[in-house]
C-alpha cells in the first residue's frame, strides 16, 4: 500500500496517531510500525548523552522521509510488542538504507548493540 500526503508529526504524550517515535518506531493509521531493517538510538532510555543526541537526530530524519513524498510499507509480521514489522520504501529505496547511509541507523543484525562509546 502505498502512503501520500499524511502529515506526520512527532509524538506527544497521550494517545498516538500519524507520528514518528524515534528513528525506527512510528504511528500510521492507529497502526505501531517498527522499521524491519534498521535500529535506531533510543531517546526515551538512551544509554548516554550521544545515543540521546544521534536518536534525536534520527527521529528528525525520519520524520521528513515519511513527509518527504509517497512511501510503501513491506509487512513483514509482528515484532515481541505487537509492532507491525515493515519494511519502508520511497523514491530513494529502502528508508531504513538512508538512516543507515547518514549513520542514523545500523542495518538491523538480530540483537541490539550500543551506541555510546565505549572508552
């Protein structure tokens, strides 16, 4: 299916629609997508002041991919959560290929690594 013209917005407290969480994370529809292919800083739990910063910058990011023109969602099932697990698509490929190419995001490998550095 493909998505045009939903104004996007970042999430506030309360009860969500049409927003981004965080760099991988966002609300369509009522529905809770986490981008299949990538991880993306935390923001509400980050580790240390630079996973803060980068996922920050991340959910900027995404927030004007998804604004930036129609994009398509690849389902691919449901994540431990019950977020819908998706692949993102738009003019450019994959959304999540971007994020990582602007080191925003890492392809996703299967497990979680930090984002703060470890000296």
């Amino acid at each position: 299916m493909i998505f045009a013209a939903i104004a996007l917005t970042i999430c506030a407290p309360g009860p969500r629609d049409n927003c981004v969480v965080d760099g991988d994370t966002f609300w369509l529809a009522g529905e809770k997508i986490r981008i299949a292919d990538i991880d993306a800083p935390e923001i509400s739990r980050p580790k240390c002041a630079e996973e803060r910063a980068t996922g920050e910058r991340a959910t900027r990011r995404l927030l004007v991919l998804l604004n930036s023109g129609p994009f398509e969602l690849h389902r691919r099932g449901e994540d431990r959560y019950g977020r819908t697990l998706a692949v993102v698509v738009n003019d450019r490929g994959s959304v999540g290929d971007q994020l990582v190419s602007e080191g925003l995001a890492r392809t996703w490998t299967g497990r979680r690594e930090s984002w703060c550095d470890a000296s």
